[in-house]
C-alpha cells in the first residue's frame, strides 16, 4: 500500500511538470517522455505474462497501446489538459484510499 502511494506520487509530480510547463516544445518532449516510458512498462509487462496470461490481458495491453498512440498526437494544450485530469484521478484515488 505504502508503495502504490509512492507510485502515485511519482506519476503525479511527472504530470505536474507537464502541467506546469509554459514553453509547448519541452512540455511536448515531457508527455513523449511518458508516453516512451510507459511504452517501456507495457512491454515488460507483456514479456513477464505467460502463456495463459498473456492470452488473457491481450485486449487490455493491445487497449493501452491504442491509448498511448491517441496521446502521441496531442499538442501541447491538450497534453496538458490530459495531465490535469490524471492529476485529479489520482487525486480522487487517494482520497478514497
């Protein structure tokens, strides 16, 4: 538990910068930072599933994909429109918590 609100915390303060970044071309470069780093995640993830698994979470994983290549398209207001409202998610999560 304690480490999943490390986690959030971490993933907040990244949209944060996001968020809080005024020049559209290093806010630009931040969201493609995440999108690769969670490209990475996603496909470590995938390597770890086997056989049965992997079956399994196809749709999620090939559903996340989907979503990251929708994220590599924004502009930068968008991106950060898009941070602001994962910033609330984790924001309601924790509060839940």
């Amino acid at each position: 538990m304690n480490n999943s609100i490390k986690t959030d915390d971490v993933i907040f303060n990244f949209f944060k910068q996001i968020v809080d970044e005024k020049d559209d071309t290093k806010c630009l470069e931040l969201g493609k930072n995440w999108i690769h780093a969670m490209e990475t995640n996603l496909a470590s993830m995938e390597t770890n599933l086997n056989g049965a698994d992997k079956l399994k979470h196809k749709d999620d994983i090939q559903s996340n994909r989907d979503h990251l290549d929708s994220l590599k398209i924004k502009n930068s207001a968008e991106l950060r429109e898009y941070a602001t409202q994962c910033m609330i998610e984790i924001m309601n999560h924790k509060s839940q918590q």
